[in-house]
C-alpha cells in the first residue's frame, strides 16, 4: 500500500471494513475486530490511527508484526488465519501498520480469551457479539450447520402427507416394500433427512421433510409458506388487488399413468401460487382459437416465472424467520427470498453460471420430480434469455445481507397505468 492510499483511507474514516486502532491496545481488542471482519467481508485495520483519524503511529511496540501473528493471530483467533501485513512509513517520525484479511471460508472465527469462544460480526463501523441467528447463519455459510435438517418442534409423522411419501418412494426412490408402522415410517425418513431422531422419544420432522411433505408447514413454522400480494400501482398500497399467505407442501401429490405419464391430483405449492399470480400477471386475447378458448398471453414466460420462484423456494435461507414474498405491480413482478448469498457468491458470479447450494435435500427432491433441471444454471441459461426474447427487458438482481430479490420488468406497450380489474379478470381461466 502506498503512502497517498493510506492517507485517503484515515481521510475516508472508519466504516464497516476499516478500522483505526492505536498499537497500545490487548491483544483481545485486536483479536476482536479481526474476527468481526473475517466473519464479514474482510477488511483493514490500521495500527497507529486514534478513532478520529489522528495519526499517533507505532509507538509501544518494536515488534509489532511479530505480536500480531505469533500472539494475536496465534493464540487468540480461531480458526487459523493468516493475514497480510504491512507497514506504511508516513514521515520521519510516524509509520502505520495495516493488517488486511479477506472473507474467511470456515466461518465462523471466534475469539479464544479467558476459556471462551466469542463470535463477533460487523456493523457500520463496529464490532459487536454476534445473535444467535446471526450465529446459525455463520454456521450455516461454514458447512458446520445445515437448516433444512434442523427438527421442527411439536411436529410428528402426522404433520407429513404420507401419499406423497409412498409416491416419493415407490416411483422416485425405488423402495420395493413401503414401511407398515409409525416406527418404519420413523425409520425410513429419517434415512432420508425427512424426519430426525431424539433420545428416548420419537421422531420429529426436519424443516426440509417438513417443507417437502408436510400438509400445512405453517403451522409449525411461521416463515414458511409466500406471501403473496398484487397491486394496481407501481408500489405498495392500502388496497391491495390481492393479498394471501399460501400454505402447503412444496411437492405436488403425483400418480403414475399408463405410458411412463404422471398426473397431479393435488397440487403443490408451486402450482398454488402460479394458480394466484396467473390473473395479475397475464390476460386472455381478445380472440377466440379454433377449440373456442382464448388464448391468455403472459406478460413473463412462464417457464421464467416457475424458475424464479422454484429458485427462491429452493435456496432460501431456513434460519432467517421472513417468508418469501411474491409482489406483483403494474410494471414489474418482484421475488424475495430470504437470506444473503451463499459463500463468496456474488450476482456477477450467479449470472455466469457458478452455483451454490443451500439446501442439497430440498434441492434434490426438486430434481427427482423434475421442477428442477440438474445443471442449476436457469438464471443464465432460462430467466435472462427468455426474458429478453419475450419483451425486451433483462431483469435486476438486488443482493444484501438480509436478501436475495428478483426484479422482472413489463415491456413498456404492457403497461396501462389506469386500468381496471374487474371480478371476472380476478377469476381467470
């Protein structure tokens, strides 16, 4: 780092990936703010720099570097870290060390002090003890947590939809023999990370098998589920033209037809909220075709529509307490779901076709019923192109730490500010 980039960096102040500190500090203190920025984004810390900006320069330490990885990053973060450091000469008298870590990849890193284990994140320009959900999601982005096979509390082999199971194992899996009693039932599920042990008591479902499978998952857990609303505006108003939380198991109840078909009997959730949005996101021509019915032209494909909200139902973040909401306006169609990127993804990387898994069990059972397609790559290959070619408009990605949001836009001749939906518009086919 040169001269003229540290003095910009002390001008620009302390922020969420730079800190000031003076070289007197515990190594404890050190150890705290590395941590906090590891578990962030990375980031510097400046040695010789009072919280206002004044230059004091290394003062109590001939050793500094030394101090710093053998006895801060040595003893006192963990996992093992190793930083880059530097030291800027700014004059004859001062000079100032700059400590510079990435991201880190085993998160979270703790600081080790007095027989403890301290987590600690980044907020704004500062350090603080991380909550026990930001610690779950910590955990999660490690590999040492996976949500989805956490147990739902209060939840039993009742709260799942066994025909969908009997379905899922005969036709998907292959069992030859279906389990006979609850304790087989128990048994086989758990095997698949559907349900999950607990000593001396019986099994309990696991958010995914609970997602997957279970008759109304809201019931015992409140974030699952997508709200759903549509508005005449372009923003959110007090009358909502439609506005409904739907419930249901994310697996449509299938049969097997004659031929190699299958056939839905009772749909899935996707199919509910695709049944929901088709009013306010599409309209029946104005002609009749040679079989009597009108033709309903959408003003997104709907192969784009499924891939958007199969990806927010898929990889949404379980230990986030949001629901995934579906927002319909006069001129664009919005998808939030819960939870940052993945890792070190980045919109940049999820348009280029890199992927990241969240929830493998859920993710899978979407391939085995082919709502899914198993390259995991329909934001560049499905949702930008066909969207281009169905209107001209390329969609905008929204990243942050809270959430993922999906931005699709109408093509301006679609827009008609002014009109109105009337009770047979609200019905649809």
């Amino acid at each position: 780092m040169t001269k003229s980039e540290l003095l910009e960096l002390i001008t620009n102040g302390e922020n969420s990936k730079v800190e000031f500190k003076r070289d007197d500090l515990r190594p404890e203190q050190l150890a705290k703010e590395v941590v906090a920025l590891i578990n962030f984004n990375g980031g510097r810390i400046l040695l010789g720099v009072d919280d206002d900006g004044t230059i004091t320069g290394i003062q109590q330490r001939t050793n500094l570097e030394q101090w710093v990885m053998d006895t801060v990053f040595g003893r006192y973060v963990h996992p093992v870290f190793i930083p880059s450091y530097e030291e800027v000469q700014i004059d004859d008298q001062y000079r100032v060390a700059v400590i510079t870590v990435s991201q880190g990849t085993t998160k979270p890193y703790v600081l080790r002090h007095n027989g403890r284990e301290d987590i600690y994140i980044r907020l704004g320009s500062t350090s603080r003890v991380a909550t026990r959900e930001q610690q779950a999601r910590l955990f999660e982005i490690g590999g040492m947590l996976h949500a989805e096979l956490l147990p739902v509390s209060g939840s039993s082999l009742r709260d799942l939809s066994l025909e969908r199971l009997r379905h899922y194992l005969t036709s998907i899996v292959g069992d030859k023999a279906i389990p006979s009693t609850d304790e087989t039932w128990g048994d086989r599920l758990c095997d698949l990370g559907f349900m999950t042990e607990r000593e001396n008591d019986t099994p309990v479902c696991t958010m995914a098998g609970l997602v997957l499978f279970g008759y109304k998952p809201r019931t015992l857990m409140r974030h699952a589920g997508i709200r759903w609303m549509a508005f005449k505006g372009d923003e959110k108003a007090y009358d909502a033209l439609d506005d409904q939380v739907l419930d249901g198991p994310l697996i449509a109840h299938w049969i097997e037809q004659s031929g190699n078909r299958r056939e839905i009997v009772e749909k899935g959730l996707i199919e509910l909220i695709i049944d929901s949005m088709r009013p306010f996101v599409s309209e029946e021509s104005g002609k009749v075709d040679e079989s009597m019915r009108r033709e309903r032209h959408w003003y997104y494909p709907l192969e784009v529509l499924r891939e958007a909200l199969l990806n927010a139902l898929a990889h949404r973040d379980w230990t986030r307490s949001e629901e995934i909401e579906v927002v319909s306006y006069v001129n664009r169609l919005e998808i939030l779901s819960p939870g940052a990127l993945q890792n070190s993804m980045t919109i940049q990387k999820m348009i280029a076709g890199q992927r990241s898994r969240r929830n493998s069990i859920i993710v899978d059972v979407l391939k085995d019923y082919g709502y899914v397609d198993s390259r995991g790559m329909g934001v560049r290959n499905k949702i930008i192109p066909l969207l281009q070619e169905h209107n001209g408009t390329e969609p905008d990605f929204i990243a942050t730490d809270d959430h993922l949001k999906l931005i699709m836009h109408r093509a301006p001749k679609q827009i008609e500010i002014n009109s109105q939906f009337t009770l047979d518009d609200s019905l649809g086919d």
